[in-house]
C-alpha cells in the first residue's frame, strides 16, 4: 500500500511542476502583453506629435577657429 502511495505522491508532483512551468509561463505572457500594450496603445495614438519633426530645438555648431581663443569660448 505504502508503495502505491509514492507512486501516486510521485504523479502527482510531477504533473504539479508541469502544470506550474505552463501557468507561469501563460501568466507572464499575458503580463507583458498587458503591460506594454498599456503603455504602447497611448504611444500609437500621439506618435505623430513626436516624430513630426517641426520643433525643434537642435542648433548646429559653427567651425571652430584655428585660434586658442575659440577654443576656450567652448560653451
């Protein structure tokens, strides 16, 4: 009888682990999708004002001189 048991208790442990690698794998799945398509959906729909390209802020640099005073007026 006690080895019928362990047998069982072996069964049973072994689908346990099996089914916990499956639902943790499904759970994590499920929680990247959800949490990147939460931060994604609102990213899609104002892209456009970001990568429009109108504003900016970016200025170009002249060339430096060939003097020593240009270079200390680095900034």
């Amino acid at each position: 009888m006690k080895g019928i048991l362990l047998k069982i208790k072996e069964l049973w442990f072994k689908f346990a682990f099996l089914l916990g690698d499956f639902i943790s794998s499904v759970l994590l799945t499920l929680f990247y999708y959800l949490i990147f398509g939460i931060f994604a959906l609102p990213y899609r729909i104002i892209k456009n004002d970001f990568a429009s390209g109108e504003a900016t802020n970016w200025t170009a640099k002249g060339k430096w001189g060939d003097d020593l005073g240009s270079i200390k007026k680095e900034f």
